[in-house]
C-alpha cells in the first residue's frame, strides 16, 4: 500500500444525508484534502466509515467542482456558462428576485433545499432569507416524513431504540432496510449481535447485500409491509404470544385493535405479500417468543402511496410483544426527536410576511416541483433558489420537472459544490463550500450523539457556504434585521438553547468546542406509550387503527423499485468517476421469467417506460427479485445515463398517505429490449 503524504489532520463529521453521522478525519497536504478517514476517537462509529465517503477528498477537488460563480451563455440544460464575479451574482439574483417580487408578488419565488448537507447551520438558514421575502414556503417531503407520520401517531414521536443497546438484542428484522449500504454501523451492532446467538431477519422487496448477510431473507411484494405486520399482530394476539401485563400499562385500544386483526389472517396476508402462510405464523412466534427482539424499520417502504400506515403498523409490532422493556428491545424509525433544537430560532418563521389578502404565504409540496412550475398559475413560479438539492436528478416525474426547469421565462440560481444537472438549467451558478470547508453543528437522526466541526481546509476556489451566501442576499435584498448578521457559532446556540428538549441539557457550545462528540441526555431506555387506536389519527381524517390499502397503481407492468445503491449517496456523489467505476453502471436487476418472457439477455440495453416518461439501463437478471418486480438502485444522473434520461422520469408525483410524502416506489413499468 502506498503511504499516505500529508502534513495535517483534522478532525470533522459525515455532513450527508446518512442516519450514521460518521466521525471523520480529514487529511491535509498544502492546503488540499488528500485522503479521508474514520475517526477512531468516535464512540459510536469508530474510525469505521462506508465506502462512499472515503472518496470524498475526489468530489472536494474533482474536475466536477465549482470554484467561482458563472452565468448562462446558452440554452437552459446545455451547460454553457461564464464566469462572473460575486458581486455580479448576487446583483442578479437579488435584481431578478425583487423584479418578480414586484410583478407577481413574492410567492412567485421558490426556495428548493433538501439533505445536500445535514449540519443543523446550512440546511435550515436559507429558511430565515425566504421567511423575511414571503416567497412561497417549501414542504420538504421527499424522504422521511410519510413514515415518521405514522410512527409519530403510534408512539408519540421520533424516538426509539437506542442503537447502541442493539448489540444485545437476540431477535433483529431488518425491515425494509439495506443496512450493509445504508446504515453500515447498525450492520456493525447486529453482527456484534449474531456473535452473541442473535437470529438476523430481512424482509424487502429484493435480496441486497444486507439480505445476502441474512439468517432469513423473506421477500416481499412491494407495498404490502403493511398487511405483513398485521398478518404478524394477528398470529400474535390468536395465540396469545402478546404481553398483556406491558399492554395494560404501557398501550392505548388493545381491544380494538383485536378486532381489526379479525381481518388479517395468514391465508388472506398470504394471498397480498407473496410471504407464505406458514412463514408468517414462523416469523410471528420467533418475534414473540426472543427477547429481546429489535426492528430496525428502513425508509423504502414508507415511499408507497401506503406509507405512513405501513410503518404505524409495523410500529405497533414492539408494544404487543413487551419487547420495549429489555435493552435492546423495540424499533426505530428515526431518533432525530432526542435531537429536536429550538427549530424557531434558528429559521425565524416570525420575519414571514402576510402574503395578498392578509394569508401567510403557499406551501408547495417538493414532491410536485414538475407539476408546479407548469401547471400552477395563481401566481406562478418566476424564479426558483436551489441549494442543498439536485431536483433535476432526484424529484419525481422527471420529464415535467426538466420541462419546467427548461422554461426561459424562469429565472433559476442554483448554489452546489459541484456541477449537478440541475445546475445546467441554471441562469446563475454558484459555488458553495463543502462541509469540510466550513463550521456546523452535527446531529444524527440514529445514534444519540451530537457533534460539531470546524474547517478542515479553506473554501476552494471562491466558494463560499450557504450561511455566507445569505447574509449577501439579504443586504442586497436591503433585510436590515440583526440575524442577517448572525455568526455560526450565533446560530448554534440559538439551536442549542431549547430548555423544552431536556436531551439538549448541558449539550452546549463550549462543551461540544472542547469534547467535538457529546451524548445527549438521554434516558437508559426508552419505553413510549404506543397507541395502537389513535383518537389523532381519528380527529385528521385518519383510520384510528392499522389498516392496510392496496397501491392504486395497475395491475399489468412490472413494478419499479428503486432504492440506494451501495456507492452513492441519493444522487450526492454520482458525479465522482471513482465511485462511477466502482458501481459500474445503471442496471435493471429483473428475474429470468421475466426476462425470458420478454427476449432480454444479461447485459442487454432495456428500456422501462410508461406514461410519465422512460430510462434506458442495462439488463441484470438475478434470483434477487421476485418475478413482477425490477430494481435499479441508485440515482444516476441524467448525465451518465445511457439514454440521458435517470430513474425519475417514470416514477410518480402523487402524494403518500401522511405527511405529503413521495411514492416514488408504487411504480410500475413496461420493461422492453433495445435493439442494438
């Protein structure tokens, strides 16, 4: 192996949309980032980091950067731009914004921001800039909330088990969950586990490389989890497997839940899931009957028009069991309720204007970007921010978001670290700095550890952090109000001063300076009330009781799952050629049946396509999917797809159950060869 040439080491946190928040250590040579690695000294993930983010020192000084603001020379989507200066750029933007303000009011303005980077800074100060200019509000909706919706209803919030117990559970599902390459340190507890007698189960739509490290691996037909785990509840309460005494105490409408699960036996659970009968009543007593047992419940199933339900049913499974009072007991969905910060201060929703009419300004639901700005007249969008995002990768129905996205009449700023494709769409680019060039507070939405980190490097180039780019908006906006001036260190502990979060106690600046990781004060373990009838969910419109309704997508296709793949991360590092080979390239995994029933060899050039659009891929046929179901994991860009087209282009913009999540897996295709 080749030593390694560096002159300096920093310390810092995986600031990407990953529920681990890895401790990372950054190595410097004259100024550059040269290598990345795992920090030892992290209690949780210890110097252990995925394959992913070991490449990162490529995407901070790769040819895909961008160093200094640049302007459109040609049509939107060619990607043909000239540098500018900053004080040209932000004129622009800030010019553009108060002539459309002007003409069609604020709310013409759209702000686009997701998980680009997830430090507690520079993900939510732009919401301070778009509150004080009444431009229409954003609903960031794309991943999690439809099952944190429903986990909420059922246990109260986003608190479960405390991952660092799991290494003691002796039952584990892995539900819907692809640990090896999205969550690779709950991987890490789970075989820690195994060492110790634990049986591991994975139930998913296709066997990834957390189901090939499976004790079982029960496949699943795509959008049934839900009936799944009443089929589970039914066995449970039938024979009597449940805990009444935890019951009593600790759940609300028991008795009503039994009658529900009247509806759901094995035989009929059968006939929805493609999970054999006997399989089912097998999984249910093993649950019930190894304590403590653990359900790690992942984001794909919750990306169905059934989602929130799916994982409040699921939800319900601990609480029957008793499994919340051993250590290591339970589920989780997400820990980010022991991380909640003083969300108020920090995004300044008072500076919100009233819009026309004295109402607060619109709310659009990410998920329908391609259906905004086509279709939405009342006012429309004349100009659009995005940071934090590539929309043009990773929203859904992507032929009408690159439509809209290609409208002359819309003026578009873009701010990334590298050229995404939704920056060739841009009118103005700007170059932001990446989480190794600037100061944000850390928190995991898994572990219970908070952490901060400064610079590793300078900003390359002329880049410069979100922070910095709103503070230069807003004086060019003529915002005189003080937190327009606030520093980092000012908005962390405006984050941090939430005395109606006692996880936050002694979490402080100073102490977070000095320690870099600090654990939140969190109780030893977590037992919630679980709410198997909810009077919420009544009083919303909702069932009250776990119920199961089919997708409403047809029948005849194919159904067209596309979850992670095990390289990038949503679409954040698909431009980094490394990663690129190590992938390889954008395959459709589909079963021999299917193939065979549709003349496609291994490694034909295919094309999946219906109404909303088509991508073309290469074949991959495996006994990993069922027949009826084809893969593609990953989110390649347009860019570096063989028909210049990604995955989105056929997934739908409908609405998820809760939460006005996305369903981008309740999609289904027709898979056919391209002659070559």
């Amino acid at each position: 192996m080749k030593r390694l040439d560096y002159d300096d080491v920093r310390r810092s946190i995986c600031a990407f949309d990953c529920p681990d928040a890895c401790g990372l250590l950054g190595y410097v040579k004259d100024g550059r980032l040269v290598a990345v690695g795992g920090d030892p000294d992290h209690p949780v993930t210890r110097g252990h980091i995925c394959s992913k983010v070991a490449f990162d020192h490529l995407r901070v000084h790769g040819p895909n950067r961008l160093t200094q603001p640049l302007k459109r020379i040609g049509p939107k989507g060619a990607g043909a731009f000239e540098p500018i200066g900053w004080d040209e750029a932000i004129g622009t933007i800030a010019g553009r914004f108060k002539d459309v303000a002007a003409s069609y009011g604020a709310e013409s303005i759209l702000p686009y921001s997701y998980a680009g980077t997830m430090g507690i800074v520079n993900y939510n100060v732009g919401h301070r800039f778009f509150y004080r200019l009444g431009a229409s509000q954003l609903l960031r909706s794309i991943c999690s909330i439809a099952g944190n919706v429903g986990y909420c209803y059922t246990n109260g919030s986003n608190r479960g088990v405390d991952p660092e117990e799991t290494s003691e559970s002796r039952y584990i599902i892995a539900w819907g969950a692809n640990l090896v390459s999205a969550n690779v340190h709950q991987m890490a507890y789970v075989q820690q586990a195994r060492r110790k007698g634990a049986r591991f189960v994975v139930i998913d739509v296709h066997r990834n490389k957390t189901g090939d490290a499976a004790d079982w691996f029960i496949p699943i037909k795509p959008g049934t989890d839900g009936a799944l785990a009443l089929g589970l509840m039914h066995v449970i309460v039938a024979e009597r497997l449940y805990d009444a005494a935890y019951i009593a105490e600790h759940t609300v409408g028991f008795e009503e839940l039994c009658s529900r699960l009247e509806a759901y036996p094995p035989g009929d659970v059968a006939a929805i899931t493609g999970v054999p009968m006997e399989d089912i009543r097998r999984l249910a007593r093993e649950y019930a009957t190894r304590q403590p047992s653990f359900i790690r419940i992942g984001n794909g199933i919750q990306h169905h028009d059934n989602g929130g339900m799916c994982v409040r049913n699921i939800a319900c499974l601990p609480a029957l069991t008793g499994a919340w009072l051993h250590r290591g007991g339970g589920c989780m969905k997400s820990n980010s309720g022991y991380h909640a910060f003083n969300e108020m201060a920090v995004t300044r929703p008072d500076l919100m204007p009233r819009a026309a009419h004295g109402r607060l300004p619109r709310t659009i639901n990410m998920n329908e970007l391609g259906k905004t700005l086509l279709e939405v007249s009342d006012p429309p969008v004349m100009a659009m921010y995005v940071y934090n995002s590539n929309p043009a990768a990773v929203a859904p129905s992507q032929a009408k978001v690159l439509r809209g996205l290609s409208r002359e009449d819309l003026f578009l700023a873009v701010h990334d670290v590298v050229m995404t494709d939704t920056c060739r769409y841009a009118d103005v680019v700007l170059p932001a700095t990446s989480a190794w060039e600037h100061t944000d507070l850390y928190r995991s939405y898994w572990h219970l550890r908070s952490a901060m980190a400064e610079p590793a490097i300078e900003p390359v180039g002329e880049s410069k952090s979100n922070l910095d780019v709103f503070r230069l908006l807003a004086r060019a906006m003529g915002f005189e109000d003080e937190c327009f001036a606030d520093s980092p260190e000012d908005i962390m502990r405006q984050a941090l001063d939430f005395p109606a979060n006692p996880h936050l106690e002694d979490v402080t600046l100073d102490r977070l300076r000095r320690e870099h990781v600090v654990r939140l004060n969190a109780p030893s373990k977590h037992v919630p009330t679980t709410f198997f009838y909810s009077e919420q969910m009544a009083r919303d419109g909702f069932d009250p009781l776990p119920s199961y309704v089919p997708l409403p997508e047809p029948d005849q296709g194919l159904t067209l799952v596309t979850p992670p793949n095990h390289h990038f991360l949503n679409s954040t590092l698909a431009g980094v050629d490394a990663l690129i080979e190590r992938e390889g390239r954008p395959t459709l995994q589909l079963s021999a049946a299917d193939a065979r029933e549709r003349g496609i060899q291994e490694g034909d050039l295919v094309r999946a396509w219906n109404k909303r659009g088509a991508v073309e891929l290469y074949a991959h046929i495996t006994d990993a999917v069922q027949p009826g179901v084809v893969v593609s994991q990953g989110v390649w860009w347009a860019s570096k797809m063989p028909g210049g087209g990604g995955v989105n282009q056929t997934t739908p913009d409908r609405i998820a159950d809760m939460g006005g999540g996305a369903v981008f897996f309740s999609n289904k295709v027709e898979v056919e060869r391209i002659a070559t």
